[in-house]
C-alpha cells in the first residue's frame, strides 16, 4: 500500500502539519517530522479525525479501497479546480471554497489598505490573486513534488530552468531527488525566499511571527530556515559540507594524452639581487630598452618577453625578485621551467642573490648562473665560484651541476653562450604541451587601467588562447576582447608558453591565479560564482602549515616526512653552528632539512617561503616586522624566537619525539614605536613613546627591537601619561617609558611588550 508524506495530507486537509502531527502523536503514532510517511489504516483515522471541522474530507472518496488511487484522484481534482477558478466558479467545490475564502482572507486585509482607491479595488484584488497563484505555480514546477501526470512534466522543467536562472542559486542551494532542499548553515533570506520559490515579503512575515526582525539582505541560520520551510511544506535538509578547493572546482583541465603532446618553449625567470643587472641582460638579448621605461631603473612590475634563438623561441620573466616568484607558487602555479641567476662580478654574492637560490632549489627548478659585468675592473670569476660553494650552489667546473656562464650586459659578452645553455637545459628536460585543447594559463600581472579596464598579462601553458575566448579566472570572468604580445602587437591567438596581455575580464584577477577557457558566458560566470561562495564560506584561508606543537602526530599519521626550516639570526656565524646541529636532529621518520638561511629580521618575504615550501621559522636574537607578524598569521606559519641554540634545538629534538609541551608561552600584548627621549637627573634616559597596536602594560617585559633585531630585554621602570603613572597606555596614545637598568634607547627603536602565560600540558 502506497505511503503518503503528512504534509501532503495537512495540504489537502488544509491544516498544518503540525496539527497532523499532534493528532497522530495522541492515537501513539511516532512521527518525527512533516516529511514523515504513514499509510493504511493510519490515514484513514486521520481524515476521520479532521472530517468534522475540516469541508475537504468531501474530496476524500470513503468508498474506496486503494488510498493511494483516492488521494490521486483529489490532486487531479484540484489542479482542474485550480485551472477553472476563474472561469467556471459555478463548478467549484467545497475544496474549491475553502481555497476560495482563505485567499479571499488576504485579498480582504489588502482591500482595508486601500480603501481610498475604490475604483482599483478589483483589479487590484484579481492581480494579487493571480501573482499568488503564478507564485504557487513556479513553486510546484521548480522543485519536484510527487504528482507524475506526464503533461505537466514539459513545463516543471522549464520553469525550474527558468528559477535557476534568475534566482542564480547554483552552488549554494540544491533540490534532491526527494524534493527536498539543500541549503548550507547560513543563507541570505532573499535567496532562501528564491529556493522555497515564494515572495520575500512571505519569509519575512513568517520570520516576524517567530519574533525575528530582519531584511531580505541577512542572514537566516538553518534551525530557523527550517522552521520557515515547514510553513510552506518544504523540507529543508542541511547541505553537506563537502571538503572543495579551487581544484576540485575547476574541473576545466586535464591530463593530455601523450600522443597529443608537441614540444613547447621554455619558459625561463631571471632572479638574483637589486642592481646586479637582470633586466640589463634581458634587454641586450631582446635588443630593446625596457630599463630606461622604468622609474629610477628597477623594475616595477613582472614583465614576460619572448626571444627567437635559432629559430627557437625562449621565454623570459622579469621579476622584481624572488617574492612574486615565490608568491606564484604557493598558490600551485608552478610557471618556470628554468632560472637564470645574476650575479655581479664585482659585487658578489649578495643576501638577495641567497634568498633566489633558496627560493629556486625549494622549487626545484634547475639553475644557471650568468656572471654579469665582466667588463668591470674588479670582476673576479673565481671569487665568485667560490661564494656560490659556500651557498650550496657548486660550479659544473668545479664538480657540482650549476652552469656559471660570464657575460656582460653592456658588451653582448656571453650572451649567446648563455642561451645555447639554456637552450641546452630545456632540452633536457623535454619540455612538451597540447596545443589543440581549451587553453589553461596564470596570471602573471594583473592591473586596473584607467582607459580599457581590468588588463592581465598571462602565460599559457595548455592549449591555444583566443581572441573571443570565454575565461574564468578565481572570481573574474569575461569574453577575451582583445590580444597583445609582449611587443604591444595585437594578435588573435597564443599557443603554449607564449605570454600575452588580455583585455574583457570583469575583474582584475590575482596574481599567479589559473585561468581556463569556457565554452560559454553561462559557464564562466558560474565557475567564478563558485569562487566567490568558497571565498565567503572560508575566509581565513585553511592551511596544512607544519606547527611544532603538533609536529610528532603529523609524523605519526605519516603525513610529514620531511621537516623544513627557515633559520633568521642577527650574526653570520650563527647561521652554520644552527645548520650543522638541526641536521644531526633528522631520524628515520623524518628528515630536517634547512631550506635558506640568512642575518636579519623576519620579514615578508621569509612567511612567502615558509608557505610555499611547508616550513617553520626560527630566528635567533631576531623579531618579525607587524607586516610579517600580519601575513604568518593569515598564511597559518609557524614563528618560533630564541634568545639561546640549545633551547630551539631542545624545542625541536621534543617536537618529534612528540614531548613538546611547554609550561609557558609568550604573548606579544602590544608594540610602540619611540619617538623622541628624554634625560631625567638621578633616573636616566625615558623614551617618550607612541603605541602602534595593543597595548603596554606595566607588569609586561619590554624587548628593545632595531632594525628587526633585539638590543635588549627587561623589565619596566617607569610608565607615564603625562604627569601621572598608570597601569597601561592603550594603543593610540602616548606617554613615557622607562627601562630598568638600560639606557641605550634611539628614535624609531621598536617595544615590544609581552607576558608568559600559563598552559596546560
């Protein structure tokens, strides 16, 4: 025998479910919800529960002995009812009636609104009835209900088709198989309104009535929603929080077969420190004069070019360093094939020249240096060489595997050498891409111009890219209006590994972001409303990040095989005496290895490195700027500070035999900046001081920080505001600061204030 869900019987009683489900509760029936089903003989109690009070037990037929073939019929009846309303009102029923009255009860409460206007009382009153009965309609088409006449089958499609479009809910909201609707945890109550395909004004009356004041523009929780959703016989169900990326919902791309596969340009980033010439030596191989163009003669943006060498074509990009080469690759857009590393002659290796060979070994791109300014008097090769051991990176010559080319930028010295090299390395490394597919490139520069709008300069690394090509890229999308080259030339299309500038998106894309080529608008535009639902859902971005804390479980579930370390000190010689005993620390689970090493604070560049190679930082004597402080915390990196070696080696020998639990930790509760100091007789030198953030307590420990690295800690003498001596400055004002037993304050030094607080082990 067929089961009937009971808010389909509460719809044909005209009752609610809730009075369904008290009436079956009292004959000791367990119901749990208006989406329960019962049957047989149940049903038939029910309707004889509610045939004294309720006129529409007459559509119910008591001769029959299939329910299910009763209930059938009813709904056919009143879809003819409902058809012929307003035509044959002689053939109403007493379904009809009821019907009839309830929606003559809100014509009524409309009609006493607007009794000044009489004359358009009833055409007033026939609109609102049949907007209500069109609104009832979409309602029963967009999502599916359990009438199966073939006839209305054409039309429920359309008019969900239609619904989607409009109500652009894809993503957020999903009707299954059962009817019912998927929404998340939260919802906007317009877009909740559009899903239950009722008037938001109807939402917002019923959300008054549970004592809710809100507008079509908030938030509306779940238990709430589903409150709403009883009231108009909809189930609501909670949306599974499947656990997507950007990978999962870009489902543009894929592998190509290896037959498809044809050699591809190599793509190569120059890097290496500020003013030893790698946008010079760039210049002399394109021929073209792209310094003078940039402001005082450093680059300013990314720039990609495209050179011919024996009728083969190498790709380069100009970097403004490591950073946005690094920044690239913790989004996953692993861009270059090869690096070229300058080094000045006469300059030598420099902190800068380090960071780019770290950076370039955590990505595993293959090297070659180009020893530039070989016209200069000073210019040592040997020398060179020689620091370039020291750092890891060996000379072929010397038995390593680094190719040391000397060139001059200014003479042209080299400079074929060094691109038969290149042209060599990328040889080896069978460089290949399908060109006959959807293209799939990155973002390398993206800006807003003035005159044509959100521009990006991409690289393509699958596919050809066309002018007139749908794209998608993260939140922005649109139609490829038109092409250039790196020449400013407008083209029509662009195979892989050639960089072009592309105009038509609708926003301006992030850096290092993919984009794919679409087959329509439609499909662009919701891949990039995907984008932006991840966005909203979780804006904190979630990380993997390696934290000592819970080092040794991660070892354990063998998710970390490899531990690596970035190492900031204030001396040189730290550097090697750190090195040499964290590498003793590594055991047959799990490998410590130090990635870059370097004197200095922590800075920006030192979390980008961290986050796209998975490694914790630990600084000796060193701090990290507010910027680095800012960008750990978003990018969830580990910065541990140590004042004594023994104590970090002890922190990570503990990490992996999972025996870390500090007693105490360090809580920075504010920063000041010093901006003037003052002699006081008999006392010393008082810092007159200005708070940045936080706040400077006066049972908190001061740590004297210049330029990133720590001069002193103590305790506070003194803490004034203006004549009076208080507990705490908050952040924004000023006053006067004096330490215990140090004088040695400057202007523009950094105090940080902290407390050790207590935590369980």
């Amino acid at each position: 025998m067929k089961k009937i869900r009971v808010y389909e019987i509460a719809k044909d009683l005209n009752v609610s479910a809730k009075e369904i489900i008290s009436e079956l509760n009292k004959l000791n029936i367990d119901v749990k919800s208006h989406m329960s089903s019962i049957e047989g003989d149940v049903i038939d109690k029910i309707y004889n529960v509610f045939s004294k009070n309720n006129t529409k037990k007459s559509n119910v037929d008591k001769n029959s002995k299939n329910t299910s073939q009763t209930k059938k019929s009813n709904r056919k009846e009143k879809q003819t009812n409902k058809k012929d309303k307003f035509t044959k009102e002689n053939q109403a029923s007493k379904k009809d009636k009821v019907i009839k009255d309830k929606q003559d009860n809100k014509n009524k409460k409309f009609n006493n609104k607007s009794q000044d206007n009489k004359g358009k009382k009833t055409i007033v009153k026939n609109k609102k009835t049949i907007d209500r009965n069109k609104n009832k309609k979409i309602n029963e088409d967009h999502f599916k209900n359990l009438q199966k006449a073939k006839p209305k089958h054409k039309n429920k499609s359309k008019a969900k088709k239609k619904a989607a479009e409009t109500t652009n809910l894809e993503g957020i909201v999903n009707v299954t198989e059962s009817g019912a609707i998927e929404i998340p945890e939260t919802i906007i109550v317009k877009d909740f309104a559009a899903a239950i395909g009722v008037s938001v004004s109807q939402v917002i009356s019923k959300l008054i009535q549970l004592g809710i004041m809100a507008s079509q523009n908030q938030e509306l929780d779940f238990e709430n929603a589903e409150l709403i959703g009883m009231e108009f016989d909809k189930e609501i169900v909670l949306k599974s929080e499947d656990e997507e990326s950007m990978e999962d919902i870009f489902d543009l791309d894929y592998e190509d077969k290896e037959e498809d596969m044809i050699p591809r340009p190599p793509v190569v980033t120059v890097m290496g420190h500020v003013d030893h010439g790698k946008t010079s030596l760039l210049d002399s191989i394109r021929n073209t004069h792209v310094t003078k163009k940039e402001a005082g003669g450093i680059t300013q943006h990314i720039g990609a070019y495209t050179v011919r060498v024996n009728d083969n074509k190498i790709v380069f990009l100009d970097t403004p360093g490591h950073e946005a080469f690094t920044a690239m690759r913790s989004r996953g857009a692993q861009v270059t094939d090869l690096a070229i590393l300058v080094v000045a002659a006469d300059d030598g290796v420099m902190p800068q020249t380090i960071e780019a060979i770290n950076h370039a070994k955590a990505a595993d791109v293959p090297i070659i240096v180009a020893i530039n300014k070989m016209d200069k008097e000073g210019a040592n090769v040997d020398r060179i060489k020689q620091e370039l051991s020291d750092n890891g990176l060996v000379p072929d010559d010397w038995g390593g595997d680094a190719i040391c080319v000397p060139v001059s930028a200014r003479t042209g010295q080299g400079i074929d050498e060094l691109l038969e090299m290149v042209a060599t390395v990328a040889e080896m490394e069978e460089l290949k891409a399908n060109p006959n597919r959807a293209a799939v490139g990155t973002v390398i520069e993206a800006q807003l111009d003035k005159g044509r709008g959100p521009t990006a300069t991409v690289l393509v690394q699958k596919g050809t890219l066309r002018s007139g090509d749908m794209v998608v890229s993260g939140v922005s999308s649109g139609r490829i209006r038109a092409m250039f080259d790196d020449r400013g030339k407008k083209i029509k299309k662009a195979g892989p590994s050639i960089p072009v500038l592309i105009l038509g998106l609708s926003d301006v894309p992030e850096a290092g972001e993919f984009i794919y080529v679409t087959k329509d608008e439609k499909t662009a535009r919701s891949y990039a409303e995907k984008a932006k639902n991840l966005i909203k859902a979780d804006m904190v971005k979630s990380s993997s990040n390696i934290k000592l804390d819970d080092l040794f479980n991660q070892i354990s579930d063998g998710t970390i095989k490899d531990l690596n370390i970035i190492i900031k000190t204030d001396v040189r010689g730290t550097i090697d005496a750190v090195k040499q005993s964290f590498e003793k620390l590594s055991n047959e689970e799990v490998k410590v290895n130090i990635i870059h090493g370097a004197v200095g604070g922590i800075t920006d560049s030192d979390v980008n490195l961290a986050a796209a190679s998975n490694a914790v930082i630990i600084g000796f004597n060193v701090r990290p700027s507010q910027s680095a402080i800012d960008l750990a915390n978003y990018e969830n990196i580990d910065i541990r500070t140590y004042r004594v070696i023994y104590d970090a080696i002890e922190d990570i020998k503990n990490a992996i035999k999972g025996m870390l639990a500090p007693k105490y930790v360090e809580e920075v509760i504010g920063r000041a900046e010093v901006r003037a100091i003052f002699k006081v007789p008999n006392v010393g030198s008082v810092a007159g001081i200005y708070v940045l953030n936080g706040k400077i307590t006066r049972n908190a420990t001061i740590r004297l920080i210049r330029n990133d690295i720590v001069v002193h800690e103590g305790e506070i003498s003194s803490l004034r505001r203006f004549k009076d001596d208080v507990k705490e400055l908050a952040s924004g004002y000023e006053g006067g600061l004096g330490l215990e037993n140090y004088n040695d304050v400057k202007e523009n030094d950094i105090l940080e204030a902290y407390i050790m607080k207590e935590v369980k082990k």
